[in-house]
C-alpha cells in the first residue's frame, strides 16, 4: 500500500507540470497584455500614460522576454511562493487574493460536509424505501436540484427573503465586519451567513449525488449475497450497511476529486449574484482584464485542487475496495 501511495505522489508531479504550462498558455491566448490594454484605454480616455513605469513593470515581470522564458520565470517564482504581480491592484497577488482565499476554502468545505451529510441518508433511504412518499420526494428534490441553476436559485433566495421576512442575505457577513479584523463576532457573522451560499451551491452536487447513490444501492440490494444474508436472520440494519452500504460508496468516493474544484468555479455567477467575497468573481475580473498573474494562481489554485482531490480519492478506493489490484494485475 505505501508503495502505491508514493507511486501516486510521484505522478502529482509531472501531472502539475504540464497542467501549468496549460495554464501559462490559456492566460497568454488573448492577444496583448495587461500593460497594452491598460495603456490603449489610458490614451483612449486622453490621459498620458508614464512610460518610464510601464518599460520598468516589463522589465521587473519579464514580459519584454520570449514565451518560454516567461513560463520558467512564472514557475519558479511559484514555487518559491511568490505568485507574481497583480497589475490591475497594483500588489502582490498573495495580498490580493488575502482572505478570499480562506472563505473560498472554508465555502468549500462547509459545501461538500453538507453535500455528503444530506445525501446519504436521503440516498439509502430512497434505495430501501423504493417507490415510497418519502423516495418521491427525493426524487423530486434530485430533479430540482439537477434542472435549477445556482445562480437562479440564489435570485429567488434573495427576493423572497427580502419580500417575505425583509432580510438582505446577500454577502458571507454583515456590513461592519467587512473590514474589521477577526474577532469572535466577525466569526459568528460569517456562520450565521455561511449556510444560505452552502445550499444554493450543494443543492446541485446534493441532488446528482443522491440519485448515483440510490441506483448503486438499489443494484446491491438485488445481489445473492444480501438476499442469503436476510434469510439467515441477519439484522435489517446490518444487512443494509455492512457490505450493500459498503460496494455503493466507489462513485461517491471517486467524486471527490471533482467536487471541490466544480463547487469553487461553479460557485463564481452564485459569488457575483450574492456579492460573497470568495475566488470567483476576482477570477472572472482576472480573465476579462488580462491580469495574467492573479488568474495564474486561480486557474493553478483550482488545478491543484483536482489532483489532490484525485489522489486522495484514490487512497480511498484502495482502502475501501479489496477488489481494487493496486498493482495493475490481479495476483492468486
């Protein structure tokens, strides 16, 4: 097993490598650059333009240099933590993306707990009880939650919020604490916010979720081996959660790796929708004014996110699964 946990490791590398060249390559497709943008809309607006600080920011960031070189200049500033220079907010990218980080993590986390905690029970329940009031139901909340887009979800949270109990939901804590430093109230602010966002990002992955789990179940269910284990007496309990349970939790495991980064960039319109400080909407900024640095670390801050969440999913499955051959062959 500890064999294939470095195997594993040891692909994170190369895998890393090529997903920031991808990245490199993405953020220099549009034509130009920040500074060229930036000075064509300083000239179109009539105002001068400070050459001497545009040929020193070129200069200082390498973007005078070839392509390649620029990508090896970007890559190893990263891996010596600096991320590199936000042009648009004049500041190092690290102070840009300051808190935003922490609350995009934080969201992250809150979401998949919720997404997990509720579709589990729902799913087993749905897949024991089939064709109940109660498997209709979730039936139903799988299609909403599948067929609703965040973004519109959000819109109809935040109008009849206002409308019904005049409350303004908006945002991930109330105005004061904005820009005040942490504090145990800053804090419970932020809980007490935190739940709304969870569930209009959750509700989609809740309701896929549900549903795979359910069909899993309901496919272990029919199996010999538990229909054997009901009529020697086994507990109705035990029969359900010892190995049906067990050989259902493969997709739900194997989903890990994708739903922490779907959740961060899926969460961007919800971000923009209900004004949440998180990466989103300072990611699409990023894009739509060429800040190539500060979109660099989103794009590699959510590639990062995909192989780790690949990695751990897989240990899982390794552990969970016997029938899974960690060496590529089956051995007798």
């Amino acid at each position: 097993m500890l064999s294939y946990f470095a195997r594993r490791l040891m692909v994170m590398i190369p895998t890393l490598l090529v997903i920031s060249l991808a990245v490199f390559v993405i953020i220099q497709l549009p034509p130009g650059d920040y500074l060229e943008t930036h000075i064509a809309e300083l000239a179109a607006q009539g105002e001068t333009v400070d050459s001497a600080r545009i040929a020193f920011l070129r200069e200082q960031y390498g973007l005078d240099r070839p392509i390649i070189e620029q990508y090896w200049l970007w890559l190893f500033d990263m891996l010596r933590g600096d991320l590199g220079y936000s042009f648009e907010f004049e500041l190092p990218v690290s102070d840009v993306i300051g808190e935003r980080f922490w609350f995009t993590a934080v969201l992250a986390f809150a979401t998949t707990l919720f997404t997990y905690v509720v579709s589990f029970p729902i799913g087993i329940y749905s897949a024991v009880r089939q064709y109940s009031v109660g498997d209709y139901a979730a039936t139903f909340f799988g299609y909403f939650g599948l067929a609703m887009p965040n973004f519109l979800f959000a819109l109809l949270l935040l109008y009849y919020a206002n409308v019904w109990f005049g409350l303004s939901i908006g945002g991930l804590m109330d105005p004061q604490y904005i820009d005040a430093p942490w504090s145990l109230g800053k804090t419970l602010s932020i809980i007490n916010h935190l739940w709304i966002p969870m569930i209009v990002i959750g509700t989609a992955g809740t309701a896929a979720m549900i549903r795979r789990l359910r069909a899993n179940m309901l496919d272990e269910l029919q199996k010999q081996y538990v229909v054997t284990a009901r009529a020697k007496g086994l507990s109705p309990v035990k029969a359900i959660l010892k190995y049906p349970l067990r050989m259902s939790l493969n997709h739900a495991i194997a989903d890990i790796g994708m739903i922490l980064p779907a959740m961060i960039s899926g969460s961007a319109l919800v971000a923009v929708v209900m004004d949440l400080p998180t990466n989103g909407p300072l990611l699409l900024r990023s894009l739509q004014s060429q800040d190539m640095y500060l979109a660099g670390a989103f794009l590699m801050f959510e590639a990062t996110l995909v192989v780790i969440g690949v990695f751990i999913s897989d240990v899982l499955l390794a552990m969970l699964d016997p029938r899974i051959r960690l060496g590529g062959g089956a051995t007798k």
